[in-house]
C-alpha cells in the first residue's frame, strides 16, 4: 500500500517540470495535504492587474499585498484560489498573470506576506492531517527548511515549454510549444536571478531530472525517497508503524 504521509515534503523547481501535477497527486495518493505557493503569487497577481498597478512598482505592489486576502485551498483532490473571498480559479492561469507573477514575487515585501502565510498553513495540516506535499521555488530554501524531505526537478526547457504548451492547449488557451519556451525560459531567468530567495536547489535537496520519466514514475520516485527518509507510516496488522 502507499503509506500516509508524516511531515513535510518540499517540491521546488522550475516552470513545467510537472511539479504541480505530480504534487497533487503525491499529496491524493498519501492521504496529505497539498499547497500550492505559486497560486499564491498569481493570486496578488491578479489583484495588481485588476487594480491598474504596474507589476514592477515594488512600493505600490506591497500596499495592495498588505490590504489584499490571498486564499487557498489545501485538498488535493479540489484546489481552490480566491482573492478577498472571491473564487479566481482559472483566471489565474492567464498569460496576462504568467507575464506579471515574476515582478510581483520579486518585491520583498510580497514574500515576506507570503512566506508568513504559507508557514502558517503548513503549521495546520501537519498538526492536524499529518502530512502536506508544498509546490513551489523556494520551499526547501526559505519557507521549510527543516523539511524531511526535498526534492528539486528538473527538466530541459524543450520538455517544459511542450509541457506547459499542452497544458495550455488543454485548458482551451492558445499556446505553441515555441511561445512557451520563451515564456518558460523569461520566467526561469528572473525568478534566478532575482535578490530575494531566488530559485535554487536547497544544500541538502535530491535533485531529479523528469525530462525522459511519466508523471507516474515521478510520483514513484518520490514515494520512494519519502519512505527511504522515514515519512511514510505503513500499517501493519492495524498498527501503524514508521519504516527507516
Ligand atoms: O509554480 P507557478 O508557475 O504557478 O508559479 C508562478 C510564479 O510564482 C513563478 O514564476 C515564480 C513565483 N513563485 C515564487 O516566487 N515562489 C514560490 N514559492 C512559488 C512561485
């Protein structure tokens, strides 16, 4: 059987990596939690946008941040994104919002918001369901580093842009694979290189390339490296039992 989840695992790594899909359904499999930090900055995102605020003026962006109430849901199976109390879904997807998010979660302020707020939501699914899987670019680095478990993906910038292309194109949004490399490799080169936690592999993070796996062999990977670094409870005759 797969085990329930005990801790926190924190999957950072670039843009179409599978990240989000293969954290969901890590987080379904092992009867945790899932947090979605990316949909958090989309989330203010949005907000600047529909606010009229440009993205890079940093001052501005942080006085919405501060009066602006960034939700999301943690079940795996139903993730939900609001913004002051209104569903935002899918409009958080757009290319409006994906040519926006970075400068917005440059801005010190932005996570330092966030940051404190994702804290406190890992804080409550471990106290109460035991486990949560968080997605994200600098999970194992700032937000949790005392995590069991970290893994860092990876994959060529062809096998992301087709990857995220497809997304795209399956969600009923125009997208070519080569429109999407350029947007992947923009957002990949200003999300490294900016001044708060960039986007880097923790000290002590597995790194795993899934340019040539499936989202399944993905997934078994890392119920692997979970049970091999003792997250796993497997139950045995009824009781449960932590393997090491
Ligand atoms: O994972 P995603 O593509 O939905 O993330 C959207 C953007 O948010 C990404 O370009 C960088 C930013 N982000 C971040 O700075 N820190 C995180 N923990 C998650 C996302």
């Amino acid at each position: 059987m797969a085990g329930a989840l005990r801790g926190v695992v924190a999957l950072d790594g670039p843009s179409g990596t599978g990240k989000t899909t293969v954290a969901r359904t890590l987080a379904a499999t092992l009867g945790a939690e899932y947090l979605d930090t990316g949909a958090m900055y989309r989330v203010l995102t949005l907000a600047v946008l529909r606010a009229g605020i440009d993205p890079e003026d940093a001052e501005a962006v942080a006085s919405l941040a501060r009066r602006t109430e960034v939700g999301v849901g943690t079940s795996p199976h139903t993730p939900t994104a609001s913004l002051d109390g209104a569903d935002v879904g899918e409009r958080i997807r757009t290319e409006e919002v994906n040519g926006a998010v970075s400068a917005v979660s440059a801005v010190p302020e932005v996570r330092g918001l966030l940051v404190a707020h994702q804290r406190r939501i890992i804080a409550e699914a471990v106290a109460t369901t035991g486990g949560i899987v968080v997605d994200g670019r600098d999970i194992g680095t700032v937000v949790a580093p005392e995590a069991p478990l970290k893994v860092f993906l990876t994959a060529s910038a062809d096998v992301r842009a087709r990857r995220r292309s497809a997304q795209d194109s399956a969600a009923g949004r125009a997208s070519t694979p080569s429109d999407a490399k350029a947007s992947v490799e923009r957002r990949d080169q200003l999300d490294s290189t900016r001044a708060t936690s960039p986007l880097r592999p923790a000290e002590d993070a597995v790194s795993l390339d899934t340019s040539e796996l499936t989202v399944e062999q993905v997934i078994e990977a890392l119920r692997a490296l979970a049970d091999r670094h003792g997250i796993l409870t497997h139950a045995s005759g009824g009781i449960a039992e932590t393997r090491r």
